[in-house]
C-alpha cells in the first residue's frame, strides 16, 4: 500500500515540478491575447516564417537582413544572429538564429525604462550595448509566434506606432554566405 501511494505521490510532485519549469520557462507572451489577432502580427508571423524556411532549411544557415520601417523610417531590423556573437554558445559554430536589433539612441528615457521591462518580461537572453551606439539586441532563436508578438509589442508600447500594417513596411536582403562566424577557418603556421 505505501508503494501505491508513494508512486501516486511522485507522479503527483513530477508533475508539479513539470508545470512550474515550463511556466518559468516560458516568460514570454504575458500580453499574447492583446496582439495576437492584429493584421501586422499575423504579417510578422509570416515573414519570419519565410526567413526561417529560406535561410535556415533551403540555404542552411545563411545570412539576411529585415528592415521593419514606419511609413519609410526604419525602426527595428532582425538579422542573423551571428551578428552579435554574444548572444552563441559556440563561436565557431552559430546555428540559424533570429535576432532583433533595436537602436534606442532616439528614445527618451521614459521609453528606454519601458522597453528595458518588456524585454525583462518577454525575454530571457538579451543584450544592451552602449558602444559604438546605444542598442538593444534580443535572441528570438526560431521563435516565429515570440518574434512578431514581441516586435508588434514594442511597436505598439514604445514607439507609440498606429498598428495599422498599411503604415509599415518590411524589406527582405538576402546577405549570402555568413561573412564571419559559424565557419570553420584553419591556420596556418610557417617555420623558417
């Protein structure tokens, strides 16, 4: 009978351990609902669904760059995340990733605080550079649902941007072949 219960008990306590991990885990989406049906999202959603399909399955791993711009004024790119080679475990090995680029050189101080909590809600690997301008980077890894509900979020709460996806633009560069990182290089050495 103590076996019986004791199972029970630690199927019980697994579970429970299970759900409170995943909601740890899971920091993002905390205003999902709010976003999730608006014609930008769902255009968001779609074009990372396209770069992850384009450059991460039919090329492999190659690079690219999306302008995000406000009736013509860019305001947010995602590139490839070897870019900004903190945000990889491995150096010499980055696997495709999204990373959204946020220059913040333009915001007051009033925006720079409430971005700086969206991205503590919502993310849980981000970088925040001063040198050589002031920026924000967020890995968004495969995260195509995370990637345009975050992107629209500030959009929305930051910038203060009408979400009518009539006043946005997105522009799509294939970059080629990663220029540095995730590459293999050998050196040489000569003796004389």
């Amino acid at each position: 009978m103590e076996y019986v219960i004791g199972f029970f008990a630690g199927v019980l306590f697994s579970y429970a351990a299970f759900i409170v991990i995943k909601l740890l885990k899971t920091k993002s989406g905390i205003k999902y609902n709010d976003y999730k049906k608006l014609p930008l999202l769902i255009k968001l959603k779609d074009t990372l669904r396209h770069i992850i399909y384009e450059y991460s399955i039919k090329r492999n791993n190659e690079d690219f760059l999306l302008n995000v711009s406000y009736k013509d004024a860019r305001v947010i790119q995602v590139m490839h995340r070897s870019h900004f080679p903190y945000l990889a475990k491995e150096n010499e090995n980055i696997n495709f990733g999204l990373a959204l680029y946020i220059p913040i050189t333009k915001l007051s101080e009033s925006q720079k605080q409430a971005l700086e909590k969206i991205l503590i809600e919502e993310s849980d690997n981000y970088q925040r550079e001063s040198q050589p301008f002031d920026y924000h980077v967020i890995d968004l890894g495969k995260g195509l649902k995370h990637g345009g509900y975050l992107i629209t979020r500030i959009l929305k709460e930051i910038f203060k941007y009408d979400l009518d996806e009539a006043n946005f633009s997105m522009e799509l560069f294939s970059e080629g072949k990663l220029p540095y990182f995730g590459k293999k290089h050998s050196f040489q050495t000569s003796s004389n």
